[in-house]
C-alpha cells in the first residue's frame, strides 16, 4: 500500500502531460532537440517518481519487513530496485 499516494498521482499526470507534449511537437515536426529537452523532462520526472516510490516502499514496507525479521526480503528487494547481480 502506498502511503504518499496523491503525491505519486499528480506526478505521474504531470508526466503524462510531458509525454502529451512530446507527441504534439513530434506531429508538429518541432526541431529536434527541441524534443529531446521535453523527453529529458520526462526522464527526470519518471526519476522522481522512482524516488518517491522507493521512499515510500522504504519508510513503510521496509520498516515492517524489519520488524517482521525479513532482512532476506529486504536484501532481495533493494537488490532487485538497483539491479545488482549477484
């Protein structure tokens, strides 16, 4: 369950506006790195949506996982976010 939920919808209705925005300039045939700006935007904004994400996931399923003694969960997990391989 997340907890920062309309936090995490406005973000991703933002990003939607971003994605809107690119496809508009694309049929509008915009100068191109005038596109690869908007598309930088919205990498940055699905990043801070990451970030939002895994901070909520952290301060909340996290901390009970530790409570619970799931330290394998918490590893695999946090493992898997970052992709590390093992």
């Amino acid at each position: 369950m997340m907890h920062d939920k309309s936090k995490i919808l406005h973000r991703i209705k933002i990003i939607k506006g971003h994605i809107s925005a690119i496809e508009k300039m694309i049929e509008d045939d915009r100068y191109c790195l005038d596109v690869v700006h908007q598309s930088q935007a919205v990498q940055k904004a699905l990043k801070n949506l990451d970030g939002l994400l895994i901070t909520d996931h952290i301060n909340h399923c996290v901390v009970e996982q530790a409570k619970l003694n799931e330290y394998e969960k918490i590893a695999s997990e946090l493992i898997k976010i970052y992709e590390f391989k093992q």
